[in-house]
C-alpha cells in the first residue's frame, strides 16, 4: 500500500568527531522516503528552493520515490547546521535556516488524498492539522513532532493526538510534553490523549513501543561506528510504516517486527553520512541485519 | 552449586526524589547474596563494626545465607551516603566512610575454598587477587569493579582480568577502563585481557552480554515507579551467578537466561529502598517477571 509523507527537505552540515560534511541532503522527508522506500511507494509533499539542483534529488527519483509533491520555491532551501559531541546522543544546533520551509503549506494533490498510509514529519502541529484535513479517510497516520513545537504549539498539538494513530517521539520529548519523567507514564499519557499506540525512541539505546497495557522494547544495535546519528529517528520511522504499509498487517505481532525493521534502518544511517548508506543498501542487507537483532535479543525460556 | 560472594555490607543514607532511609543495610555483599539465594547456597565474606546490630543480618539469616564468613571487629561499619537526581542513572556520593572495610583482608575458612562459583564484589583488585589465590580451581569467577579502582589500582586490575571468567562493569566504568567510548570496542579491549565474557550494565537501559563474536542486549524492564537505584548492580550479578550456580550450565544460551534472571533482581531492587523488595519476593514472582522479559522483546520473523 501507498505512503504519503510529509516533512522537509533540508541542505545539513553535519560535524561528528569523526567528520563532516557540508549541505549534505537531508531532512525528515528525506530519511524518511528513502528508508520506505525498501518496502512500499512513496510520495513526498515538500519544499525546496531555487537553490537545489535536481541533482541532489537524483538519489531519491532513482529509487522509485515519487517527487511531484516536492514544490519548487523563489529561494533558498531549508538549512540547518549541527554538531555532536563523543556522546552522540547529544546535539547542539549550530544555525537553523527554515527559508522556504518557513512558508510551506503543501496543497496535497487529488490522487494522494485518498492514500492509506500518512507520515507527518516533524512540522508545524497546525500545518498537520492543515494536511490531515485534505486526507481521506487515511489507514494509518503515524506523526513525529520535536521540543519546538511542544513548547510552542503545545495546545494544536495536543488536539493533533486525537487524530494520530501512532506518535513516534524521543524520550525527552516525551518527557517534555507528558511533564512526566517515567517514560511509561509518560506513554500513558499521550495514550490517554488519543494515540492508540506510542513509540518512543532511546537513540543507541533502541526503541519502546507501548498499546494499552502491552509494551515492546527494541535495544539498539551495537555498532562498531557510529558516524553521524543525524536522521535516524525518521529512517526509523521510514522502515517502520514501509513495513507496515507493504505488509497491510497492523496487528501487534506486526507492529513488532515493524519496530525492528524501523531500527534496522536507523542502525544502517547512522553508520555514514546522509543518506549514503541507506542508498547503497540491498534488500538482502536489511533481512540480515533483521535477523541479527533477532539474534540479539533472543533467548529461551 | 555453592557460590562464595566477596564484598561489602554497609549502612547506606540515600536520598532520592521519592524519599529518604538512613543506614539502611546495604553494600554489595547484601545485594548479591539476598538475590542469589533464590537459587543457590550463598556463603558471604566480608566485614562489619562492633556497631552493626545482629537483627540488622536477621533477614539475610532468614534467606539461609550462610553468614559465618563475615567478619565483626572493633570500630565501625562501612557507611555511604548518596543522593539520587530525577534522572535516577546519575547519582552524587555525599560521604564515603570505609571505616572498618579499610583493613579488610580476609582468609577464606577451608571448606569455602573448593567452592565452584565465586562472586568479588567491587573491591581493591589486590584483594580480590589474594582472594583468587585462596580458592581451589573454582569453574566460574565473576568480579565487578568500579571508577575508584580503574584510576588508582589500574594495572593490577588488568592483572586481574586473565584470571575472571566474567566481567559485570557499568557502562561509563567500561570506557574508562578500555579509553574507548564505543561499547562494543569497550568489550572487545576487555575480553582480550582475560575475560571470556564481559556484561555492560546500563541502569534503566538494561544490559549487554558480550561473548567472542556473539552479543546479546536485555532491556531495562520498564516500571511505574524506579524508587532506590543503589544495589541494582549488585542484585543484577546475584541473579545472574545464582541462576548459573542452580542450572551448572555455562552455555550461551544459559546465559542469556541468566541475564535475564540477573535484570529480573535488579528491576524489582529499585522498587523499594535496600532488599526490602528482594525479601518480600517469592520464586512465583520471579518467573512471572522472567516471562514478562520475554513478553517485552519477543517478537517472530
């Protein structure tokens, strides 16, 4: 089944302590599209600028990924700059340039409207509101938001759950828009606001997904190197609904495997720059890998 | 299979956001034997002050831990102070009185010395290598460490690691020790010095176990309500050896169970100040939780 997502498409200048890169392509949309991609069609509703040669977008097409969604504006693509420290789950923000990203408000075209599976990338909370009005009757919506907006646009956001299937978030996000610091409380609470199911996500220490009373926790793959952990949530949320949506299942056993796909994927981007492994990765790369967390996590009884 | 467990009791003042016990019996010896004698026969060793009442180890004597082995001398009972923040993994050491524990130094009385399994609890490494020296071929010897050691008795930890089986260490512990921050380069450093198999706690993040080429990750088993981190390593090594010790099986895969075993202790530990949760458990309560573990990370391909 067919995914829309809706997110940005951003120009990052990532520096690890082992590296960096200048305007590398980026953004939710981005990590997002291309880890689904292994797994069902994608269509992207985005904004770029003037600036962004159709070279740089090149990856993506090649991959089967529709970009019509994607609008061309006057000026400059989204841009943003950050920095890690050896802790690599912690980053600063260098400079945030939303350029035309600042003024997005996608008209989404008839022939999407009516798509079963809707990823919301980290926007606005009324722009969400905005694109969930033009969906038709969608499956599965799964949203992401980030501390900006629960600060922020803590109310839309707020009335944003009611109409969410699954919220992905990190842990301190959810801390932060709960005002609970157990994240099992802090589960119940989103829960009780609307979601049926929660999954909040650790970084190098995994993923936990919680409906009603059942939870599920994913560790983290150990890695050798951990390049650069830019995008890695939305690559997981990438691999999570394409699994989802290829295989039209929303049970909890599913949903399960859905998280390890999700993490599968977010392990592969955070071993290189960008996009840069995702792209060269084979179908048979992500199976392994799949039954290597499996292998990680099992034990008999 | 009997195991032999060398450390610490000490009364312990702790604090944290949900409340507040003075000289609560604590110590690493306290925490390892109380969780291991749901399995097997536990003979502690260690020491205590001329002020340490005998109802205090009243509780421990109820388990059937054989007690024999600890040393009273005149002064004072090893004390610690600690306060915990809301973000339970870090803690700040307000006071540290080894007082009596300062000279400790001990023989192991004959009929200890041929005891299969051996637990050194986080000791001077000197002693715990004149401890080695005492005991006959044991089949399984498992130590702990800490920061304190790492720094200031540094090589002859090293020394100490050819002659361990297994290495239970806490994350920031690994990568002081090693110097490299990823775990998986940490464990690799330590299992070339000596041990076979080397196990990273995490706090709430669970654990890993690392074995050769082989890894496996045991979440933190997520609570309502997290209220006394201390002890929570000590009670994690105590199910992990005591499940050993019961089943004598030193397999991959039963150690994978043990570990399991090992974060079951420790997750019901941080529910209560001291062992007062360990003490009010039954072996009922210990499975349900066991399979509540694989019901958290169970999923099939």
């Amino acid at each position: 089944m067919a995914i829309v997502c809706v997110g940005s498409i951003a120009l990052d200048t990532v520096k690890t302590p082992f590296g960096k890169v200048r305007e590398k392509l980026g953004g939710s949309a981005t990590y997002f599209s291309v880890a689904a991609s292994f797994f069902a069609p994608v269509s992207v509703v985005a904004v770029i600028g003037s600036d962004l040669k159709d070279a740089k977008l090149a990856p993506l097409k090649a991959r089967g990924i529709d970009l019509r969604g994607i609008e061309r504006r006057k000026g400059k693509t989204f841009r943003w700059s950050g920095e890690y420290s050896y802790d690599l789950n912690v980053r600063e923000t260098i400079e945030t340039h939303l350029n035309v990203f600042e003024e997005f408000d996608p008209v989404i075209r008839e022939e999407l409207r009516g798509f079963p599976f809707v990823f919301l990338g980290n926007i606005d909370p009324d722009l969400q509101h905005r694109i969930l009005d033009q969906m038709i009757s969608p499956r599965l919506v799964v949203t992401d938001t980030m501390n900006y907006w629960i600060s922020g646009k803590r109310d839309s956001l707020i009335k944003l759950l009611s109409r969410v299937d699954i919220l992905v978030i990190n842990d301190a996000e959810a801390r932060e828009l709960s005002g609970e610091y157990n994240l099992l409380a802090s589960a119940r609470w989103i829960i009780d606001r609307g979601p049926q199911t929660v999954i909040i996500k650790k970084g190098e220490h995994g993923a936990l997904m919680f409906r009603g009373r059942s939870f599920f926790s994913a560790p983290g793959f150990p890695l050798d190197a951990v390049f650069d952990p830019t995008g890695a949530g939305d690559s997981f949320a990438g691999g999570f609904v394409g699994y989802l949506a290829k295989t039209e299942d929303l049970s909890e056993d599913n949903l399960r495997r859905a998280v390890i796909y999700g993490s599968t994927l977010a392990s592969f981007t955070v071993e290189e720059f960008g996009v840069d492994k995702l792209l060269e990765l084979a179908t048979d790369d992500i199976e392994a890998r799949v039954r290597n967390f499996r292998e990680l996590t099992h034990f008999d009884l």
